[in-house]
C-alpha cells in the first residue's frame, strides 16, 4: 500500500496527499494536521507546504509514503517510430528547443513533421523537390480538408526542417501558401456573454468563464495563471510569458475577483490558480469542453468557442468607447492592426478601461432600481 505526495511546484502552497480508501490509520493521522482540506473533485488531500508538515508526513507514511516531485501531467503516447525517423525528429526538437520556440510551436511541428518523414520515409528528405513538397500538402488538404492555417502551419514545419536543421536554400522551397481570410471574428451579444458566463453551476468552471470575457484573455493563458497573478490591490492580471513570449496585464473585473475568491476558498488551489485531477495545471481542453457545455446549456450560438469571449469582449469595449490603444495592451497585440480589425464591428471614443461584465452588471442593477421604484410609484398611487 503506498501514498503519495504531490509537490506540483516548488513554491506551491499546499502539499497535496493521494492516499488509498482502505488507509483508515493514515486518514486519521493526516486530519490532525492544521489546515488539512479534502478535495471532493480531485480526491485528494492537501496540507500546508511547510517543512514541519512535509517531515510529520513522511513519518506517518514511514516507507510507504512515495513523494513525488512532478507537475502530475499525463505523457501522450508517441508514435512507434524507425531510428532513422526518430533521428530526424530529435534534431528537429533539438533546434525548436535552442531557437527559443513556444511550447505550442515545438508540439505542433513536432507532430507535422513526424508525419512528413513517415509519408517520405523511403526517400531522402534533402532531395525533395518543391513540387513533391506542395503535392504532399495537396493531398493533405484535399483528404482531411484541413484550414488554411493548418495548411500555413505544416508549411512552416516542413520549411523549418528544411533550412534550419539541414541547411537547405530557402528559395528551393517557396511553397505557395493559401490566401489569409479576410472574414471578420464572430462576436456574442452582451446579454449572451452573460448568460454562457454564469449557466454553470460548478464554482471553478464559472471562474474561468468569467475570466475569458471579463479579462478578454486565451485560454491558454488561463491555464498559466497563478494564484499571485490576480492581482485586486491593483484590480488587474499579469499575463506572465503570454503568446509571443512576453508579459503583459489586462483589466480583473469587480465580478470576477469576488467570484475568484469563493472559487480559492472552496478549493484551495495551491499554485496554479485552476489545477487539474492530480494538481497540475488544467488543460486548455479541459476548458473548451467547459465552454462547449456552456454554450449548450445557454442554448447561445453554439458555433462559438472560448475565443469568442476574447473577441466579444474587444468588441464591447469599443461599443463603450474605450481607446483601442488601452484594448491592443489588454489584448497584447503587438501591433496596432491587428486590434483595428474590431473597429470593423464597433466606432470608438476615448475614455477609461473598464471590464464590459462589470458594465453588465450595473446595468442589471439599474434596471431592477427601476422596476422597484415603479412599484414604489404605484403603491403611493393607491394609498
């Protein structure tokens, strides 16, 4: 029988504890132990990182208890590869790693590549002509009916272990790329914004719709969150290592943060500000399955994903006025073309940022002083 102790992070808060149901002896013991807190969702226990408690664990496990020093993540399985494919693949990783690339990056063109050299697997992938490159992605889009930013993606993959890794010209592979979409984000309504944000009745999982619209961040980003990140002295995020490897802040809605703190209180998180089963970080998926419920549960445009709270909350703010200088920082566009895209869909003016669900809510509470009044008027009327 053994127990285990998760140490997610070195400067977690809490220790968390996964210990087997029969262990009625190690139960006991653990519950004595100041500020021990059991939880429901990930059936685990957790105490606080401190020494003291990390050494009165390890006596009452003695040598059953296992500590673990992991991020709790799940491995994916890998593709049974020949050693001249994985050759390839690791001097791919290899430069992906050294150049700096995100974790997104490595992943992706880690998967895309893997696959060119199976497709090519009896041929020298130096000799390729840029005909035979274009046809494999050819048959790619037309078997898969892939996007075109899959298409630009393999593209890219492909070109970068082309030049980078082998050294090859890089006017050798000028492979023609798709036309980029000039379609417009889809957006929701404030009042459907509302409704997806709030339909659930699970605590974490409304926390984090509440901070894909109020904040108007990616869910990646949501996943990167720490506790110390919210920060309500200051009422904003820091967005630490955001897309394009670079900090930034944007605006924590009034709404949010006192929903964040029922959120902490009831589970505890002990670095990541949403954690997963085993106290990792959650997963990106995880909360495009979340939002995939919501929109079902609010019968609100189900094309829509969490991306569209990140839109519809710029749109909001221009439809409020707000400079689109304040919106391309909360957004962290590098460019300022990149957030003019939204004037497309709202006229602006200048004046101070303000989260649009904060702006929801007044209006709520004005309308139901409204209605309260009227009542007020026709009682007086009676009397």
């Amino acid at each position: 029988m053994k127990a285990q102790l998760l140490h997610t992070e070195a400067k977690s808060k809490r220790i968390k504890i996964i210990i087997p149901y029969e262990a009625i002896e190690w139960r006991t013991e653990i519950k004595k132990i100041q500020g021990i807190w059991y939880h429901k969702q990930q059936k685990m226990w957790s105490v606080p990182n401190i020494l003291t408690n990390l050494e009165r664990l390890k006596l009452i496990f003695g040598q059953e208890g296992e500590i673990i020093l992991t991020d709790g993540r799940k491995k994916q399985p890998e593709f049974k590869m020949t050693p001249s494919i994985a050759e390839k693949v690791e001097a791919m990783h290899r430069k992906l790693i050294l150049s700096g690339r995100s974790e997104n990056t490595v992943r992706a063109y880690r998967s895309h590549t893997l696959r060119f050299f199976k497709y090519f697997e009896n041929q020298e992938i130096a000799k390729l002509s840029k005909e035979t490159i274009e046809e494999y992605v050819y048959k790619l889009k037309i078997k898969h009916e892939i996007s075109d930013s899959l298409q630009n993606t393999i593209i890219n993959a492909i070109k970068y272990y082309l030049e980078h890794v082998l050294g090859l010209p890089r006017a050798k592979y000028n492979i023609t790329r798709p036309k980029k979409s000039s379609t417009l984000p889809g957006t929701l309504s404030e009042a459907d914004c509302f409704k997806i944000i709030n339909v659930l009745p699970n605590i974490k999982h409304k926390a984090i719709m509440h901070l894909l619209y109020s904040a108007g961040i990616r869910r990646e980003e949501v996943t990167k969150l720490r506790i110390e990140d919210i920060r309500s002295h200051e009422m904003m995020i820091f967005i630490k290592g955001a897309k394009g490897k670079k900090d930034r802040t944007t605006v924590l809605s009034e709404a949010a943060l006192e929903l964040l703190r029922d959120y902490v209180i009831a589970y505890k998180p002990s670095y990541w500000l949403f954690e997963g089963q085993t106290g990792s970080r959650y997963s990106a998926s995880s909360i495009a399955k979340i939002f995939r419920k919501a929109a079902k549960a609010a019968a609100v445009a189900e094309w829509s994903t969490p991306h569209t709270l990140r839109h519809s909350f710029a749109t909001h703010l221009l439809q409020a006025n707000v400079n689109l200088r304040f919106i391309q920082s909360c957004l962290g566009h590098e460019s300022p073309e990149t957030t003019q895209i939204y004037t497309h869909i709202a006229s602006i003016n200048n004046t101070v940022v303000r989260s649009p669900l904060d702006r929801i809510i007044d209006k709520m509470k004005e309308e139901d002083g409204s209605d309260k009044n009227k009542d007020t008027d026709k009682k007086e009327e009676k009397t």
